[in-house]
C-alpha cells in the first residue's frame, strides 16, 4: 500500500518505465501517435506493481495510482490529453484574488493546475465525495507549496442530506448520484450539500470560474444554484460536464438564459462564458 505521507519522489519513475514515460508524455495527442502510446501504456502497466508513481504535470507534483482511475492514468502518460482545451480556456481567465470551483474534482488535476498559475492570493474549493478518491486529492495538495487550496469531501447536489454515491470500480473517478450502468458498481452513502450551501459556509463572495464534472449529475448542482443565488455569484466562467442524455432538462439553455454563451465544446466538455455580447 501507498504511503501517502512519504516524500515526493519516493515513488519516481525508473529504468524503463521512466523512459516510457518520457516517450508518452512527448506523443502528439491524436491519430498515430495516441495510438502508440497506448500500446507503451500496456506495457508499463507490469513494471509499475501496482505501486504509485511520483510525477510532476501542468505545474503541480502528483502521486497518482493509475489502476482504476482513468483520470490519474491519463495525467501520468498523457498529460495533452487532459482536458488541454479547458486548461487554456482557464488559463486566459485567471487573474489575481482567483476563485475556482472544482466540482467533481478527482484527484486534483484542474484545481492543482489553476493553483499553480493563480498565485498566493487565490482561493481554490476541490470538491469529491469518493473517499478513496478523496484521500489521493488531500494527498496531491499536500504535495504542494501553493495553499490556496481547500478539499471538501462532499457531493454537491440539489439537497443538503445523505445521498447514495454509484461507484464503478474500474474507474473510481466515474462515481455519479445518477445510477451507474457498468456491470462492477457499487454504492456508498455520502453527505451531500447544496452548492449555495457550501458558498456560504465557505464565505464565498464571488466565483471567477467554475468546473462542474459529476458524471450525469450536474443538473442537480446547477439548477439548485441558478434558482437561489444571487447574480453576484454567478461564475464568470464554466467548464461543464458534456452528458446531455442523463440531464433531466435542458441545462445549456438554462445556463444561457443566465446571461452566458457557449464559447466552446470539446471531446467532454462545454465552455461557458458570461457577459459577452451577442454577434
């Protein structure tokens, strides 16, 4: 088992699987080349030993465990990969005094980014309510300088109770308050709060950006937010979750009549801009 308070670096890559490494992580992330580093990413998985490996991406130092997490597996061997529009799109937004909420946060990889860029002054909230998970982000943010990060082990969710959590165990990062179809889920109970909730308790005053990624769920988080918080909340910028079919309504359009336009959509996401002017 992973010792989690060990030095970064105890778990380097080495010998041949840090030449892999290095050979991935350079791969352009499309046609031949994403091919191929699926194939060394096969290969590594037995020289790694079911052990975590020490890397530093986007910034940030991470001690990830890439066996049931597709989020930490790409972040080792194909850092491009993740989410590279939407990292941009945030970076181009990030000022000084920050505020980003990370909703679904995993194990840190947007929230260890943005607070890599922001700086001292800003104010990070990294929301997850997978508890395995959850210790793996607490464990990433501690690998770090930057402490302007806050975890919260939570589901954010349209009621502040207890609510059942669908874990797929093949991939943790998966788990959803929406019933999951993978044949190897199971369920926890985990508490679970309002987002205007969490604001005000956290004494949020105002939101630069915001990422929401809950596996289906996000119309839960949002409707409930939209309905009870004030304008001044509003987040000046979205990174939301593209899973339409398991929404129970039309979420873009109700982000769009919130003074928002959709300024992009990529492989998994829609990106949200407020306060542009129509063309």
């Amino acid at each position: 088992m992973a010792d989690r308070e060990a030095p970064f670096g105890t778990y380097a890559p080495a010998g041949v699987l840090a030449f892999i490494l290095r050979f991935t992580r350079d791969l352009p992330g499309h046609g031949a080349g994403r091919r191929l580093g699926f194939v060394f990413r096969r290969l590594a998985a037995p020289l790694m030993h079911g052990r975590p490996v020490d890397i530093e991406s986007f910034g940030a130092k991470f001690r990830l465990l890439p066996y049931n997490n597709v989020c930490e597996s790409r972040i080792l061997f194909f850092p491009r990969l993740f989410d590279e529009e939407e990292r941009v799109f945030l970076a181009q937004r990030i000022r000084p005094d920050f505020r980003f909420i990370d909703i679904g946060a995993n194990i840190g990889g947007y929230a260890l980014f943005v607070a890599a860029l922001a700086g001292p002054t800003a104010r990070i909230l990294a929301i997850d309510p997978m508890p395995e998970i959850f210790g793996r982000l607490v464990s990433n943010i501690r690998l770090n300088p930057f402490g302007t990060i806050k975890a919260l082990a939570l589901a954010v969710a349209d009621k502040d109770e207890q609510r059942t959590l669908f874990v797929d165990a093949r991939n943790q990062g998966e788990s959803s308050l929406k019933i999951l179809t993978a044949a190897e889920s199971q369920s926890i109970r985990v508490p679970a709060r309002r987002l205007m909730t969490i604001l005000r308790e956290e004494r949020f005053e105002r939101i630069d950006a915001m990422k929401v990624d809950v596996e289906g769920a996000e119309d839960l988080v949002l409707e409930t937010f939209f309905a009870a918080a004030p304008e001044s909340l509003y987040p000046g910028s979205i990174v939301l979750q593209a899973t339409p079919r398991r929404w129970q309504s039309d979420l873009v359009a109700l982000i769009e009549s919130k003074g928002y336009r959709k300024v992009g959509e990529t492989r998994n996401n829609y990106l949200f801009e407020r306060g542009l002017k129509a063309d």
